[in-house]
C-alpha cells in the first residue's frame, strides 16, 4: 500500500445524474476537458525509448481471467511486484524466510520475457514488527524486568533515598548497626544519598557481624532471581563483602561468593533460586574492615532480559537490517537487476522518519521506523550492504510527494546527493508520482529538473492519476471530461520526464496498477476514483492515449 498526502483539488463537479467538468483553467489551460485522446495505437513497452512497466500483483496474475496478465505481457518490458518482495511477505514470525510466492512470481514474469524491479528492501510499512519488536525487547516488556524492591505495595528503598538521618526505610540492621550512615550526595551513584558502612575491624568468617537485610518480597519458589547493585570502597580489597538471602523464619538461605570492591563504583551480580514465597536479601558486610558504598540495588526475575539501549540496540537493529538486504538482494543477485533500497525516507515536511512523526496507527502491527534507531546512517547502511550484495544491480532511493512538497523534495535531492559522495551504492532516485488531475504542471518540472541535478538515473516509480480529488460520488469514471484531464496529466508527465531528464539517466517509468478495479486508491484506500490506464473491464481509457502520445512525443 502506499500512502498520499491528497492535496484539495480545484476541480468543481455538477451532479445532476451524469457528471459534467465545469470550464476552469487547469495549468494555464482551460482546453484540457475537451482534448481528445483517441490515439491508442501501439504497445507502451514499444513506444517507449527506456523501461517502461506495470505493477502486478500475484493472485491477479495467476486468476482465470487471463485479461489481467495478457495486458501486463502485452504492454510492460518491467513489472514490480505489488507486495511479493516486501519485508512482510518474505519474512516469518520466527525470522526465517519464505521465499516460495516471489519466487513463483519471478518465474512467471521471466517466463513471458518480462524484467522485474525488486521493491522494496528498507521501508517502515509491511514489516515484520512483531519480530523485529522481540528482538528489540519492544514487546511485552517494554522498560524491562519489574525490581521487586520497588514495585506495587512494596517499596524497598533500593536507592537508599527514603529515611532521615542514619535511618532507610524498609531496610533493617540485623548487627552492626553503628556501622551504618547516609552517604551525601558525592558518595551517591544517582539521586542524593547512598549507604555507607564503615567496617573498623577486620573479622575473617564473620561477614554476619555487620548486617544489613531489606523487607520481604514475594517470591516464587523455584524461580530464579537476580540481584544486580552498585558499590565501590574507600580502598580496593579483595573477598570484601556478599549477599545472602533468608525467608521470614530466618531460615533457607542462599549466599553470594565473597567479593572484591574498588574505588570507582561497580555492578556486582548475585542470582539465586528462591526457596520461600517471601524473601529477603541482606548486606553481609563485616568481614574486612573498610568504607563501603552501595546504591542502585534491583532484585528481578532473572529470566527476564532488560531490552538493550545505545550501543546494543543499534547494533540489533543494524544487524537485522544488514540481514534482511543481503538475505534478499543476494538470493537474486544477477536476477533482480535494479531495486528500491529505501522507500519513502522521509515525512512530507522533509524529516527523517522516527517513531513520533510516523506513529503506529491503532490495530496496526506491521510498522517499524529503521531509521529510529539507526537516524539518517541507516541509508548509507542500506546502500552499502545493497552494493556488498550485487555488484551491479541498479540501487534506488524512493518517496513521494516529491512533486507537492518542496520541503521533502530539497531534502530528498540532499540525501540522495550525500549517497552519491559517499560512494554507498546508490545509482538512481525514483518519485512515485501519485498524480490527481490538477497537480501543478511547474511542479512536475522543478521536481524532474532538481532530480536530474544530482546525476543519478532518474525513475517514475509508481505513476497514477487520480481524476476524483474532490471526493464526489457516482460514477467519474464515466466522465469524458475527467478522463481527458486525467490524460492529459499523464501526457504531461512522460513530456516533462523526457524534457528535464537526460537520455542517459532515464531510468524508466512504472505505472502502478493495471486497472481501475485493482487500483491501490480502490482497494487500500477505499476512494471513489479511476486512476489508471485501463477500465474496470480491462478496456484502454484516455489515459493510455494520454501517456502513449507522451511516450511518442505526440
């Protein structure tokens, strides 16, 4: 599916039981709704002077009704896959791969001499979330294992932060007790205290002397849980200090090998296995006389894994990016010889996508914003591993509305601009073009003359019209003077693409769809439109008129 910002069309419609185009200037032209386009003579693939093709899509192609891909082998040299190569169609729950429907599709595109462009590889929609969200740890624990020393009615003080004085809330000493003090703010890990202990004497098997123990917490026996805390000494020694656990009687301890300490704070772990529905953890400190510090103490289900941050997270995410594009591109390396690397970078007013300007839609589960993680090095990241894969392959990037928002096109071109320096890969640039009938003919041309700037091969990647953006109902596909302005907006656009790009960079043009009944604006969007070449019935509109005289400079 692809998605269109609808820009308020200009277009006034009578309705009076049939539709008729009241007289208003398109694009400086106020003749549009009378041209004729009747001249459909000719294939587009051999009218036109660079690849030329269709978007298909799978269970259209293979149906009984053969008008769907007579029409594809009689008029395309290049098909796209609608859906078949996107991440969500070759991908599992589980990570591993599918590849049986695309690669049937490949073979019967290549069967009936027909080329295919590999869409998509690195895009944010239709997506296996759900499995890059584990990998992550975004599902099902979202902030990580709950301390139970600080969770529901149990409030264990793990920072040592509640108390007055010499005194922290819900812990208790057990033996010792003139050894315990509040460490200031300086002696704190975080917030503004800490514990501090002070051992006088050095007392060898008497790590009980000075003693510790926090409130009980629920525990479920049998489960392992670990403890994970913080401390540092006002000396280095070493077989210093331990933790041991007890239930409410007392009893059914476990204990912590002896550790070392040093002057700089460091995290010690403990894991046990819990023997009671209640336990407490006790400090077991006596054994070496010195100066301790701890803070920052989490006792947590230990077969709960935190979810990784910075470093770690962006290397799973760059990992399973790297493997998603050199698993694909690699598997038709030779085959597949031009590809959408990155579709659709960015938001209309120019931003690099990230988890807040491109929300999850509610009930949706296929989004995942690569960039969110990996910022603006994911493209160069993409290319790169795109480019490791296949030496040769064409490498594009892809969005849309490069035609309406200058904003986005400028940072596009800059990007784009920025892959090409770098030596990532990159080949070509490809807009969508998701036309209405009265997009700006400027428009077309500023966007085609700053595309062609960067010297990449330039591409119409997904070329429709729609001649409805005025939402009105009944049948405008039965209107004369709609389809003559839908045709004329293809026309102009292969005459501007053919103008403002270069021989040599002229990477090809897709439309994107066969039919108006197939149409993504139809059937995604659920629009009231007509916006390709060829009617409900498979018969050629205008529009295939409009676009063939493009394509023979008529």
């Amino acid at each position: 599916m692809k998605h269109k910002l609808i820009i308020p069309g200009l277009l006034l419609l009578a309705v009076t039981g049939m539709y008729s185009c009241k007289k208003e200037i398109y694009n400086g032209a106020d003749s549009l709704a009378e041209a004729q386009f009747t001249d459909s003579i000719g294939t587009l693939k051999g009218s036109a002077s660079f690849p030329i093709g269709l978007a298909v899509e799978y269970p259209l192609s293979t149906t009984s009704n053969g008008k769907y891909w007579s029409i594809v082998k009689r008029e395309a040299a290049w098909v796209t896959f609608g859906n078949e190569l996107k991440n969500s169609s070759l991908v599992k729950t589980d990570g591993t791969y599918d590849f049986t429907t695309a690669d049937n599709f490949y073979s019967l595109a290549t069967n009936a001499g027909i080329k295919v462009f590999g869409h998509t590889l690195v895009w944010h929609t239709q997506q296996r979330a759900t499995y890059y969200n584990t990998l992550i740890g975004a599902t099902g624990n979202p902030t990580g294992p709950t301390n139970l020393l600080q969770s529901g009615s149990v409030n264990g003080n793990p920072g040592f932060e509640d108390g007055t004085g010499n005194a922290f809330t819900n812990w208790a000493t057990f033996n010792g007790a003139a050894s315990f003090t509040a460490g200031a703010a300086a002696d704190a890990r975080t917030g503004a205290r800490a514990l501090k202990v002070t051992v006088a004497t050095d007392n060898p098997g008497g790590e009980w002397r000075v003693q510790l123990a926090s409130v009980l917490f629920p525990t479920e026996v049998g489960k392992n849980y670990k403890i994970t805390y913080w401390v540092k000494a006002s000396t280095p020694g070493s077989a210093a200090i331990r933790f041991s656990t007890q239930n409410s009687a007392g009893a059914n301890a476990s204990y912590q090998g002896n550790q070392d300490v040093s002057t700089a704070y460091t995290m010690k772990e403990f894991t046990f296995a819990a023997k009671d529905a209640q336990t407490r953890i006790l400090l077991d400190l006596g054994a070496k006389a010195n100066t301790y510090y701890f803070d920052d103490i989490v006792v947590a289900d230990a077969s709960i894994v935190p979810p990784p941050t910075g470093p770690a997270l962006v290397a799973i995410v760059d990992n399973a990016m790297k493997k998603h594009i050199q698993t694909v591109v690699a598997r038709y390396a030779g085959k597949i010889t031009a590809w959408d690397v990155i579709n659709e970078p960015f938001t209309d007013g120019g931003e690099i996508r990230n988890n807040v300007n491109t929300p999850t839609p509610s009930g949706r589960t296929d989004v995942f914003v690569w960039q969110n993680y990996l910022g603006r090095d994911y493209a160069a990241k993409a290319f790169t591993y795109a480019r490791a894969s296949d030496a040769t392959a064409d490498l594009y990037m892809n969005d849309y509305n490069l035609e309406s928002s200058t904003a986005k096109l400028d940072a596009f071109v800059t990007l784009a601009n920025e892959l090409k320096a770098a030596n990532t890969g990159i080949t070509g640039v490809g807009t969508q073009m998701h036309c209405n009938i009265n997009t700006s003919y400027n428009s077309i041309d500023q966007m085609f003359i700053k595309l062609a700037a960067t010297g990449l091969k330039v591409r119409i990647s997904e070329l429709d019209v729609r001649l409805n953006p005025s939402e009105k109902v009944g049948d405008v596909g039965a209107s004369m003077a709609l389809q003559n302005l839908q045709a004329a907006m293809y026309k102009y656009v292969i005459q501007s693409y053919i103008k403002h790009v270069p021989t040599a960079q002229r990477g090809g043009v897709l439309v994107w769809g066969v039919s108006d009944s197939d149409s993504w604006i139809s059937t995604s969007l659920g629009k009231n439109d007509a916006p390709l070449l060829f009617d409900k019935n498979y018969v050629k509109k205008p529009a295939f008129a409009g676009i063939l005289q493009g394509l023979k400079g008529n």
